[in-house]
C-alpha cells in the first residue's frame, strides 16, 4: 500500500482532503488487502509484479480470478493514480509536449478528448493515457478497476471516474470534476513516467 506522496490537502480547492483520506484510506487499502487475501494460498501469483499478474488474468485460478482482476486493477490503478496528483497543472515540457501534440493534436485537445472520454464512460471506471514503448500516446477507457495492463500496455497517466473520488465535492457532476482535476496533475511525475515507459522499465 503505497502511502500518499503528499499531504491529503495538497490538491485542494479542486480535490478535498475528505475524498483524498477516504479515497486512499479505505478504497484503496481494500483493493491491497482483498487482493492479499485472494493470493495468500497462491504464492507463485502473489510474487509476481503487478503488471505481470494482471497481464496473466488467464493463469489465474478461475475461483478468485475475478477478486484478482478487480482487486490487482485497482491496486494498479491507485498505485498509479497517486504519484501523478500533488502538482499546480500548466503544461508538459520537452519530449512529453511533443508527443502530446504528435500524438493527441496538443495540450487543449488532448484535454478535451480525454474528459469527453471520461465522460462517456458508463457507470464506474478510469479513463487513460497509454505509452507505447516507441513513444506513441493514446486516449483510452476502461470499465471498473479493469486497466490497460491488462492487455500489455503501459498508463502514462489516468483519472479515476469512480463516483467515489468525486462525490463529496462535485456530486453527480462529472464534467466539472474532469475539468478541476487538470489542475492538480504533476507534469514532472508524468514526465518521468513517459521517459521510463521509452526505456522499457514502467511499472505500474
């Protein structure tokens, strides 16, 4: 259970500390401790890095494969979620600015296609940017605590758009959530996530 990199106010007024100390307090620590529960008669799976369990849902034994797939995605998806938070927005720099506007048409539209995305999301899941290995960048959704490694790919970075990381402050509204929280992202953080995702070396 990776504790927060800053304090649960960091990124207030656009995320409270209440939905943070819950959020990861409660939400996350669940996903870590089901998931140990899961795998504690399965010590091959439980050595395995997260990245490498999920990438293997199918080896897993079919009894707890579902605990697993939800509890090692959201595991995941937390785990990264944290570090790319705690930072004052603007705008990425260097060989990550580029690919934004290589890949995703710029910093604006990016935006805009990664909230429309985010909204158009049915029910509980996160919406994300994948790296390639060759430095490619692409939008992409996924349902629940499903993530993209799941199918081998690598999250560049990802917002969570489970009710509960949102409610206290936004209620039902969604768009406006989406919109606040690129105020908050650490671009350094995402930075040296694209550099490791080149180098072949990004874990979760």
């Amino acid at each position: 259970m990776p504790p927060l990199p800053y304090a649960p106010n960091a990124n207030e007024p656009h995320i409270d500390a209440q939905t943070m100390e819950i959020h990861h307090g409660r939400h996350h620590q669940a996903y870590v401790t089901a998931l140990n529960n899961a795998l504690k008669d399965h010590g091959q799976l439980a050595a395995l890095s997260l990245p490498d369990l999920l990438a293997r849902l199918d080896q897993v034994p079919e009894s707890i494969r579902t605990t697993v797939r939800n509890n090692a995605g959201g595991h995941a998806n937390h785990s990264m979620f944290w570090p790319v938070m705690g930072g004052r927005g603007g705008a990425p720099s260097g060989d990550l600015a580029e690919a934004v506007t290589r890949d995703l048409g710029g910093l604006d539209k990016m935006k805009a296609d990664f909230n429309a995305a985010g909204v158009g999301r049915f029910g509980s899941g996160w919406v994300f940017v994948t790296a390639a290995r060759d430095g490619r960048l692409a939008i992409t959704t996924r349902p629940n605590q499903d993530t993209p490694l799941m199918d081998g790919q690598r999250v560049l970075f990802g917002n969570d758009v489970w009710e509960h990381a949102y409610y206290l402050k936004y209620q039902n509204r969604r768009p406006d959530y989406l919109a606040a929280w690129w105020n908050v992202v650490n671009w350094d953080r995402v930075a040296e996530r694209y550099a490791a995702a080149k180098a072949g070396t990004l874990g979760v």
